[in-house]
C-alpha cells in the first residue's frame, strides 16, 4: 500500500463525516442561495472544522460562486473544496532542517503520543541516510526516559539520558554537546508538557531554548507540538495555550485514523496560523508521515 492509499485509509472515518455531513446538505438544496450557504456552514461546524474557520470558507465559497457565476450545486460542491484544499495550503508545512545538526523540540501533554510520535520521526529521518540523537529531557513522567529508550534501541540511534527527576535542561546541553562532537543530523528532544502549569512550563521551555541557542547558536530548529485529533477542539484549544508559552514552529496531530473529527487539521491552520508538519494515520513505525496539504485534502474528498 503506498503513502496515499495509506493517508486515505486513516481519513476514513473523517471523509465519511465530512461528506456525509456536506452530502446531506446537497441532496436538500437544489436552488444555489444563501440558505444553502447557511446550511454549508452548519455542516462544517458539525464536521469539526470549527465556528471560526467554517465562517471563513464559506465566506470565500460565497464570493467564488458570485464571482464565477456558479448555478450548479455539484460544482459548489467542487469549488467548497477547492477552498478547503486552498486554506490548507496557505502556510508551508515543509520541516526546516538545514544544518548538521537541526534541531526538534517536541511538547505535549500526556497521552497524546508524544514519545510514539519522537520514535517515528527518528525511523522517518534515518530512512533518509540521516544521524538521528534522541534526547530524554522529559524527566518527570514515570518511565517517559524508559520509552524513549526503547524508541532508541528500536530505531538504532543515539540517546542522551540522565536518571528520572534531573534537570531536563541538563539532559538538551549534554545531547547539544554529543550531537555535535558525534556529527548528528537530526536532533530530537522529548519534553515535559505540564500545562496545568504554564508558569513551571515557560520556564522549563524557556531554560532549554537558551541552552540550545548558546551551543548549537546556528542549527536550524523547529518546536512542535504534540496533539491528539481525537480531542477535536480542545486540541486546537491546546495549540493556542501551547503558543502562549512556547514559540511553536509546527503541529504533530496523531491518531487521526480513529476519529472523525480529523477537519480540525483546517482549524489549527486557519485559526491559529500554524502549520501541520507530521500526521499519525496508523500504528505502524511508517504510518507518522509528512504533512503534505494537497495529498491531505484529495484524501479528505476522494471516494473511490
């Protein structure tokens, strides 16, 4: 099964709830007006892609169908769309990791598939023919060092651990020291996401970006957040209050395959202007894959 067949696999339950939601609207509309446009939005907002952005790509539908003239609600349908596939493509999604070495700071609550996501990136990244080192630095969480050792041993790479309660900003400057006498490429820091706290974890974030910025000063870097699609909302609730302590790069939205609620990728892209770097669509080592906007909304619409 190839990448595309596996992305549209994983959208399934999400496709069949868009659509269905999107179809239903279609099938009792024939006449092109506002109460159709009304309906649209309702169903958008019923297929998790939030009041904010629903609001904006009906907005943008209106204005197309006026401007091109359109009378035919299956090539409405068409241009909704294209103006889905058109938001997600607004920001590029492409990872930054121009230096040896580049650096990834990883954030997220528990339970999101923080450490599964870390793993799958260092697999992804030495598929290429690049030197991945992980870094523990998420050192309060019971057996979150352990996890990630085991990511470690599985993948092959280099690990930087300390014992269970150590100074997480101790565990990025010794890795930063190692990645760099080692020749690593890719450098992927687990972190601790405690935000019940966000004063303990503006610090704690603060405290490992200046350790980075002063021994790796040049590295290209990227902070990504961690979220679980299957919150729907509350995942794009958790992206704007991550923002508020940490100067985010990026999305890594797991689990997307169980839920239906994956038209939340439009809303964190809209609404909080941050790009989707990585999508989980599966259980598989290989099936954390590369965020690419159009192959995700031809996946989002196509049915055969």
């Amino acid at each position: 099964m190839g990448l595309f067949d596996k992305l549209k696999q994983g959208l399934t339950k999400t496709r069949n709830a868009v659509s269905e939601q999107v179809n239903n609207v279609f099938s009792v509309f024939v006449k092109v007006d506002e109460e159709l446009f009304e309906s649209l939005e309702e169903a958008l907002i019923m297929a998790d892609l939030g009041v904010e952005t629903s609001v904006a790509i009906i907005d943008e539908l209106r204005e197309r169908v006026k401007k091109k003239h359109i009378t035919d609600g299956t090539l409405v349908k068409e241009e909704l769309y294209s103006v889905i596939a058109d938001t997600l493509c607004e920001i590029n999604s492409a990872m930054k990791l121009d230096t040896s070495p580049s650096v990834i700071l990883v954030i997220g609550v528990n339970g999101v598939g923080k450490t599964t996501s870390i793993g799958k990136m260092a697999s992804y990244y030495m598929s290429q023919g690049k030197k991945v080192m992980l870094a523990a630095a998420d050192t309060f969480r019971a057996a979150a060092i352990d996890q990630l050792d085991v990511w470690a041993t599985r993948c092959g790479c280099d690990i930087i651990k300390h014992n269970e309660g150590s100074d997480p900003a101790a565990v990025v400057f010794d890795a930063c020291k190692a990645a760099k006498a080692r020749g690593v490429d890719v450098l992927i820091c687990d972190t601790a996401g405690r935000l019940h706290n966000k004063k303990n974890l503006m610090a704690e974030l603060e405290k490992i970006n200046r350790v980075i910025s002063r021994e790796l000063p040049d590295s290209s870097r990227e902070n990504l957040l961690v979220l679980d699609a299957v919150t729907g909302q509350n995942a794009v609730s958790q992206a704007k209050l991550f923002s508020e302590v940490s100067d985010l790069t990026g999305i890594i939205l797991t689990k997307l395959d169980g839920t239906a609620k994956g038209g939340i990728v439009v809303s964190i892209v809209k609404e909080q202007g941050l790009p989707v770097k990585f999508i989980g669509v599966g259980e598989g080592i290989e099936d954390l894959q590369v965020f690419d906007p159009q192959s995700f909304a031809k996946a989002l619409f196509e049915t055969e």
